[in-house]
C-alpha cells in the first residue's frame, strides 16, 4: 500500500529536521529544518487521511497557516537579532546564561 | 469708680510705660533723633506730674478716709489667692506718687542737658520712664504682689542704669553687685508675703491690714518674724546695715540716676514699705525696735564714712544711707508722718545735691575726686548757690527744709528712747560736718583743678540750671508743709496723713507703741530744736575750721591716729569683710563644684560612659562580624555549592536545550511505546 512509504518518508524529513536543529548553528538554517519537521508532519496528516477520515486534511490547512505566520515572525527576530549583533549564528545567542 | 479725676490714677504709670516703649524703638531705630527722645521723655513725666496733681486735687476734695481701690484686671485668680491688679490711691501713695513725678519730671529735664553728648541718649531715656513706671507701679499698688512687681522692676532699671556705661567692667560690676545685694532683700520680702498670705488669707493691703489685728497675736512670734523679713526686704532696696554696701558702688551710674532712683524715689522705697505696713510694725514692737535701732547705727556709722570719703558722689551716697537711717528711726519709733516727711524733704534736697554735683563734674570735664576741685563758687555761680541751699538743707539750719523733718524725727524719737536720739543727734552734726566739708572743698578755699580743665570750667546749659533752681526753692519751702505746732504752725503734713497712720492704729485695741507715750512739753521741744540747730552750727563751724581757716590740720589729725583714719578711709573693712566671708566663699563653692564637674561629672560620667558604649559596640561588632554574618554567608555557600550541578545545565546554548527536548521525548516515547507494546500483546 501507499501508507507504509509515505509514513517512512515523513520520518525520515521529520528526523533530518531535528537533526539539523539540534547540530546546526545557522539561525536560518535552524528555522528551515524547523519548516522541514512541519511538512513532514503534514505529510503523515495527508498519508492517514485515506484511510481515517477528512479530519487530517482538514489539519494541513491549520499547520500551512500556523507556518506561515511562523515564517513572519521568525524571520523578523532572525533580522532584528542580525542588526543587533551583525551574526545569526546561535552561539552569540547565550544572554540567558549568568556570566 | 469714684466718678472724679481719682480715676486717672492709672494715667501716670501708663504715660511713663508708652514712654519707655517710644523711646525703647528710637533707641533701637534711631538712635541719633535726640530732639524727639526729650520730647518724649521728658514730655511724658510732665504729663505724669500733671495728672498726678489732678488725681491728688480730686482726692483731697472727696475728703476721703478710705483709701480709694480701683481693679482693673483678674491676674492670679488661684483657688482662694485671689491676686487682681489694682491701684490704690490714698494720703500715703499719693505723697509718693507726686514726689516720684515731681522730682522725676525735673531730673527728667536736667538729664537732658547732662547726658546730651551720651550716644545712648535714646536708651538712658528708655531706661528712665521704665524705672519711673515701675516705681508708680509700686506706690500705687494695691497688693503685695503688685508693690512687688513694681519692687523687682525698679531693681531691674536700677541695675540697667548703674551698668549704663557697660564698656567699664567696674560699672557692670557694680550692677551686679547692687542687683544681687537686692534679691538677699527679695528673699526677704517674698517670706514676708508667704507668710502674711498664709496667716490672713490675702494679700491686698486692705483685707490684709483688715483681718491682721484679728489673725496675729499682737507682739506674737508671727508678726514679729514677717515684719523683720519686710524690714529686710526694706534693708536691701533702701540700703541699710547689712545690706548697704551696694549703694556707693552704684554711683557709677550717671548722675541724674543716682538722684532719681538712688537718693529720691528708690531708696526710699524701703521706707514706704514700713509706712504702708505701719499696722504690722505696730503690731510688732521688737521688730519696730530693730528698725529703729538699725536706722540709728546705719545713719551714724555711714556718716562717719562720708567724712573721708574723696569722691564727691560718695559722700553724697553716704549721705543717702545716713538720711535714710534717719528715716527708717522714724517709722521705726512709730513716727510714721515724720518718716515720710522727711522722705520728701530728703527727695527734694538730695535729688538738688546730686544734681549740683552732676553739674559740678560736668562743668570740670568728668572730675569727682574733692581734692581736684576748690574755689568753683564764682565760676558756677548758679549751682554753687543751690548747692549752698541744699546743704544747709540737709544740715538742718531753720526754716529749710531738712530742720523741719529731721527735728520731727528727733522729737518723736526723744520721746521714745532717749539713747537712739543721742545718736541721732551725734548724726545730725556730722552730717552738718561731712556736707560742708564738701562744699568748702569743692567751692571755696584754693582751687586745685588741673590747668587743662580750668580752661573748659563753663556754667551749665538752663537745662539743667532751672530744675536747680526750681529744687533750690523746694529745699527752702518744702519743710512748710509740716511746720509743727509748737512754732505756731498747724503740721499740716502730719493731719494729711492721719487716716493711713493713726486712724487705723486707734481703730484697733492695740495701741501703737509710739502713741502710748505721752507727748512731751513745749519747753522739751523748744530745747530740743535749739540743741539739734546748734550742732549743726558746730558741726559747720568745724568744717569751717578743718577745710578753710587750717587746711593741714585734717592731715596731721590723720598722722596722730593713722590706724583709725585708715579705717575710716577703708569704709570699716565692711567689703572687704563681706568678700572674705560670702563672696570668696560663694566662689571657693564655685571651685569646689567646677572640680567636681570637670573630675567626676566629665571624667567619670561623660568619659566613662564614652568608653563603655565603645567597648559595648566592640563586641558588638565583633558578634555581627563573626556570627551573625558568618552564619548569612555559610548559608549562601551551601546553596551555592549545592547548586552547581543545575548551574551546570544552564549553558545559555539553544541547542542543548533542544538536544534535551528531543532526548527527554525519546525517552517519554520509548518508555509509553514499551507499555503499549506489552498491553497489546
């Protein structure tokens, strides 16, 4: 059936976004993978639809629109952290740590 | 109320006050308004007098024998002392009151001319209507309290104006020295009151004179002690043994104060008091005989003092104890009109003394030493004439002023006790001695005035010639009031008093002492004139004798007994005894105590205490050192030690935070998978 290779493909997106999460330093780069792990997850939506309803086609919608105003703001504090500290790397990013 | 002038009695001590209190801001704002502060001040006395005749006109005409009371305000209103201010006129405040405005009014105008060049012109004048409010204030009230207040505050102004001239420490001290010498007599008077106040009930003369023959036993111990505290209140205001030391060193005030306050009005105050009290002292017959007793030794003893005495204001100072010795012998042997009479007369005359000698020191430039003056009578006429007329007042030469008081005096005294009278008499001729020894020295004979002020020797300004004058002619009249009977006269001044003297001594069943004994014969009293005028006339004529006609003998009298004229010079060691016994020891106190205060109070208490709360604060800090903050900081370690392992994880590094995350969601996963496995199998 159809189910079983796109579920593998949606785990293997979703584990190279938090992946890249968890080992790159590029602030962008972090912000990509995030998109990465969220259409990922639309696809498992989209795959177990067929079989379990409209529902999960319904939710694709919500994570299209949840993204996209994730991708507003993000990008935003991404520029504002740029003109801030001429870097968008996340290791200038420590002011939460004491000293 | 009495519907008449009488009551504008209150209108002379108001005048005197507004005039203390216009002059007292000129001397603060302008000081240099000269013409205005005379006005003023002199201005105010005038108008004083004026209304004082007014008051005592509409007194004589309600032929009162009554003493008119008027109240003006409550003052202490406690529980059953219930003290009002209140004036009282009758015979004996009214003669006061004329001879305080009277002879103040003329001293008033012959200070203008004598203190004209003073730069506290405006303040002499201010102090000068006080004093004259104060002393109103005292012969007008109508309490002990009031007589009291206007007591206190003739001393306040008589210690302003001896200390008048400050920037000399002798001036101040001897403010000082008359000021403290009062309040010994204060004390006095204060008992006094207490005890009155506690015996009758009141302190208004009228209750007090009321209820005294009822509440004190006649002749009792109470009586006796509150009149010999008032005769020593009297003792120090009126400069009396033991407490008279203070008035020659008063005259280092200027010379128009030493005739208004220390020779007329002040003074004399002590005399007053025994007049207005002359029921007690009737009361009181050892009291009355130490009044008398002390009047005759203090007259004889201060004018033994004047006779060597080089300062022309000193032996006039002498002089004024002496006479007001005379005084208190009077109202001492219950001759209370021949007290007051002489009062007057002494007022009248000692104020023209003083005055004349005032105008004497400032024709010489400020010169008072006798030995630096002589033959002045042409260059002065004018005050060398009315000084003539004073002293032979004083001398008691008929018809002045002083024959007629001082002769009362004797008689009355003779009648009493023979011995007082024998030293009042020895006092009469050396008064007569010791004033023409002054006027021989200042007026005539050789003059000895230093070159450069002969050339500035000028007869005073009318200014201060004409109250002079006017006194010279009171001096002469001023007795004629009291011409007495056995000359052909009627004693007028002794009827006018009669309702505060002898009224109230018949009114009551004890009889005064003084009236008890029989009057004496014409030919007693005949006799007793012409003994008291021929001792003046030896007395004159030994001045005579000793400071014109054999100028060297008073030194070689001197050189024959120089251990006594040495003590007559030294005035009878009496200061300096006074020093060695109350002042040396008061300061020795004074040691004692500044020892103590800078040994034990300083050394001990403060230093002490200093160290004490030093070495308190030391444990103290080191118990908050050590302890207290040992403990806050080991708390702090331990939490920090025991918090590194978490400070640990705090990277501050976004992905080990989200490296975290995911592991502890693997770990949730695989742990729920593993359940759901094993439930589905």
């Amino acid at each position: 059936m159809l189910l079983s290779p796109a579920l593998f493909i949606s785990a293997v997106l979703f584990t190279l976004g938090v992946a890249g999460v968890l080992f790159r330093r590029n602030a962008i780069v972090i912000f990509m993978c995030v998109e990465l792990m969220l259409n990922a997850v639309n696809l498992t939506f989209v795959a177990l639809a067929q079989s379990l309803g409209m529902g999960g086609q319904v939710f694709v919608f919500f994570v299209m629109a949840v993204a996209a105003a994730e991708a507003a703001v993000g990008l935003a504090i991404i520029l504002a952290v740029y003109r801030h500290k001429q870097s968008v790397s996340l290791q200038t990013m420590n002011l939460l740590k004491d000293g | 109320m009495t519907g008449t002038a009488v009551d504008l009695i209150w209108l002379p001590p108001a005048l005197a006050l507004l005039g203390f209190v216009l002059n007292g801001t000129l001397a603060l704002t302008r000081p240099t308004a000269k013409t205005l502060v005379s006005v003023i001040g002199a201005g105010v006395l005038l108008a004083a007098f004026a209304a004082s005749i007014a008051v005592f006109s509409a007194f004589v005409g309600l032929h009162a024998d009554e003493p008119v009371v008027l109240r003006y305000w409550s003052w202490i209103p406690v529980g059953t002392l219930q003290g009002d201010v209140a004036l009282q006129v009758d015979q004996l405040s009214l003669v006061m009151l004329l001879v305080v405005t009277g002879v103040g009014s003329l001293i008033h105008l012959f200070s203008i001319g004598y203190m004209k060049e003073d730069p506290g012109y405006a303040r002499y004048f201010a102090y000068l209507n006080l004093f004259v409010f104060f002393m109103l204030v005292l012969v007008l009230g109508a309490s002990f309290p009031v007589m009291f207040v206007g007591w206190e505050g003739v001393g306040l102004c008589s210690y302003l104006l001896i200390g008048f001239w400050y920037n000399d420490a002798a001036n101040a001290t001897a403010g000082r020295k008359a000021f403290i010498m009062n309040r010994i007599g204060d004390f006095g008077f204060m008992v006094a009151m207490f005890m009155i106040f506690w015996s009758t009930g009141s302190l208004d003369f009228g209750t007090v004179f009321t209820h005294a023959p009822n509440a004190l036993a006649a002749g009792g111990r109470t009586v006796t002690v509150i009149t010999l505290f008032l005769f020593l209140g009297c003792t120090g205001k009126s400069a009396q043994i033991p407490l008279y030391t203070w008035l020659p060193d008063a005259m280092a005030g200027p010379t128009p104060v030493s005739a208004l306050i220390h020779a007329a009005t002040m003074v004399t105050a002590g005399v007053y008091l025994v007049a207005r009290c002359n029921l007690l002292f009737a009361m009181a017959p050892v009291s009355s005989a130490v009044v008398a007793g002390v009047g005759a030794l203090t007259a004889l003893f201060a004018a033994t003092i004047a006779l060597k005495q080089w300062d022309i204001k000193k032996v006039l100072a002498y002089s004024t104890i002496s006479q007001l010795g005379y005084m208190f012998l009077g109202v001492g042997t219950g001759a209370i009109s021949a007290g007051m009479f002489h009062l007057i007369t002494h007022a009248f005359f000692k104020a023209l003394l003083f005055l004349g000698s005032g105008s004497v020191i400032h024709a010489l430039s400020g010169e008072q030493d006798m030995r630096k003056m002589g033959a002045l009578w042409a260059k002065i006429p004018t005050t060398a004439k009315t000084f003539l007329a004073g002293t032979l007042a004083i001398a008691g030469i008929p018809p002045l002023a002083g024959f007629f008081s001082k002769d009362e005096i004797l008689g009355k005294t003779f009648e009493h006790s023979p011995g007082l009278w024998l030293i009042g008499f020895i006092t009469a001729g050396l008064t007569a001695l010791y004033m023409f020894r002054l006027v021989f020295m200042t007026f005539f004979g050789r003059s000895r005035v230093d070159h450069e002020v002969e050339h500035h020797i000028h007869e005073s300004p009318k200014t201060m010639t004409v109250p002079l004058m006017i006194l010279a002619v009171l001096s002469v009249i001023g007795g004629w009031i009291g011409w007495p009977a056995a000359l052909g006269g009627s004693n007028r001044f002794e009827h006018f008093l009669e309702p505060v003297v002898a009224a109230r001594s018949s009114e009551n069943s004890w009889s005064a002492h003084g009236a008890a004994v029989a009057s004496h014969s014409a030919e007693t009293e005949y006799g007793l004139m012409l003994a008291s005028v021929l001792i003046a006339l030896v007395g004159i004529w030994l001045a005579y004798q000793l400071y014109i006609k054999n100028p060297a003998t008073p030194g070689k009298l001197a050189a024959s007994w120089p251990w006594l004229y040495r003590i007559v010079y030294r005035k009878y060691y009496v200061d300096e005894i006074y020093d060695a016994m109350f002042v040396n020891r008061a300061k020795d106190l004074g040691t004692a105590l500044g020892v103590f205060d800078a040994r034990i109070v300083d050394r001990l208490g403060v230093d002490g205490t200093g160290w004490l709360t030093r070495f308190t604060s030391d444990v103290s800090i080191w118990w908050d050192k050590w302890i207290v903050d040992g403990l806050v900081n080991f708390a702090g370690r331990v939490v920090q030690i025991a918090s590194y392992p978490v400070r640990m994880l705090q990277t501050g590094l976004f992905s080990s935070y989200a490296l975290l995350i995911v592991l502890g969601v693997i770990i949730l996963l695989g742990y729920y998978g593993h359940r759901v496995m094993q439930l589905l199998r």
